[in-house]
C-alpha cells in the first residue's frame, strides 16, 4: 500500500482466558481499516493487565500469557506484549498505548524524545524488527470493543486527560456489535464529537457473544467450551487446573 499510514493494534484487558473473540478482534478490524481508510494494519498486540488489577477471579500473568501465545500461534501478525505484566502496579490503558507508541518511536519512526532511554529489544518485542525497512511512519491505536467507548461516560472511573489522550492523540478502534449504538455515546460526549475523527467504528456483522466471563462460568460448571476457546488453551486450563477445573 503505497502511501499509506502503518498501523499497530494494541488491544489491552485481561483475557481471563483469551477467547476466540478476542482474536477476532484483530481479524474484524484488519479488514475494516484496509477496505475504508488508508491504514496499513503491520501488526497486533495483545497486552494483558498487571495481576494487581485486582479482579475476582484473575489467574495469574504468566499463564494468562502462555494461554495468550498458545492461542496466537496460528496468527502471523498478533503478538504478545507482556510490558503491563512486568511492571511494580497496574498500568492505566492510555500509559499502555503511550509506552507501545514510544517503542515504535524508538525502534521504527526515529523521531525519539531525548527525554526517552532507547528501548531495548528482546525476544518480546522482535516483532518490530520487520517494521524498520520503510520511511513510513507508524502509530499505534487502542483496539477494543463497544463496551470500553461506552465506559468512558462512567463518572470517576476515566480521567479526562487519558480519554482526551487515548482518542485525540493515538485513536481508537471500536468493535461493534448490531443493536448497538456508540455513535449514541459519541454524540452525547464533548470529547468524543471533537476527536471523532480518529474514532472508527467496526460492526461485526457475524455477531460472537463469546466473552471470558461465560466462558470461566462452562468451565466450573464442567461444561464444554470446545469452538469458544482455541484448543491448545483448553488443554493449557484443565492441564494447570485453572478456573477450578481440578474438580472436575
């Protein structure tokens, strides 16, 4: 694609455990960008939240990390980012996407911020290896589902600055499903209308109601969650006894 802008998907969550929506994602929105914008889609990452974000029910980083991998490893251009996972404390989404979009900076782009050590790379980021043999610049966007847009009207749980951030500075990419209405909450935002511009909306027509939440709930109920979840990633939970298989 001559002329065109390259593009990182960075989706953050806790993929508690990854389900195959959540790598749909990155296929549904692939698509979308390169039938309507100019975008180049040069790869994906999924970064899972800090073990200290607290939710009930949270396994632990590094299996959420191996079930991640296991899950990816048919894809040739969604990658693991484990950043938030090695960090002291639980990292806010706009630190996550500012991170990843000075990694690229550092890396690819070449227009680094003295104030920012050069990143070094290893095995977790040699993804961006293949991005550095072209001038066009790179950036990176927040990927994510209707619910996130929909949460940034939720009083005290977003600051302003960090939405203002994640949607004026680095963009956003919404899935979303039919029946929904998120051009409803942009309208009903100040900050959402000024920046819509870098908001694109993607309706998953093929409608998936899979979410990790039904799917640890088959999973202490003994039931099957074969189709929903990638089968190495099944063997990976009842092989570690995750979400109380071991009784089962």
């Amino acid at each position: 694609m001559t002329g065109s802008h390259r593009v990182v998907l960075l989706a953050c969550g806790s993929f508690n455990p990854p389900t195959n929506m959540h790598l749909r994602m990155f296929e549904i929105a692939r698509d979308f960008l390169h039938r309507t914008t100019n975008y180049n889609v040069v790869a994906g990452l999924i970064s899972p939240v800090h073990d200290k974000y607290g939710k009930e029910g949270l396994v632990n980083a590094s299996d959420r990390i191996q079930m991640l991998r296991l899950a990816l490893n048919s894809s040739s251009w969604v990658h693991v980012s484990e950043w938030e996972t090695q960090q002291d404390e639980w990292t806010p989404t706009r630190e996550a996407v500012q991170y990843h979009q000075e990694l690229v900076d550092s890396v690819v782009n070449g227009n680094v911020d003295p104030t920012v050590k050069r990143q070094r790379l290893d095995s977790s980021t040699s993804w961006l290896t293949h991005l550095a043999g072209s001038t066009d610049p790179v950036s990176v966007k927040l990927l994510c589902g209707a619910d996130l847009l929909e949460s940034f009207a939720r009083p005290g749980l977003w600051k302003d600055e960090d939405i203002e951030a994640l949607v004026g500075k680095y963009g956003i990419v919404v899935i979303t499903r039919e029946g929904s209405n998120p051009y409803k909450f942009i309208y009903e935002s100040d900050v959402l209308t000024r920046h819509q511009k870098n908001i694109h909306i993607v309706t998953e027509w093929i409608t998936n109601e899979v979410s990790s939440t039904k799917v640890r709930r088959a999973l202490r109920r003994g039931e099957s969650v074969k189709y929903l979840v990638q089968d190495s990633v099944i063997d990976y939970i009842y092989k570690n006894a995750l979400y109380n298989t071991h009784n089962k």
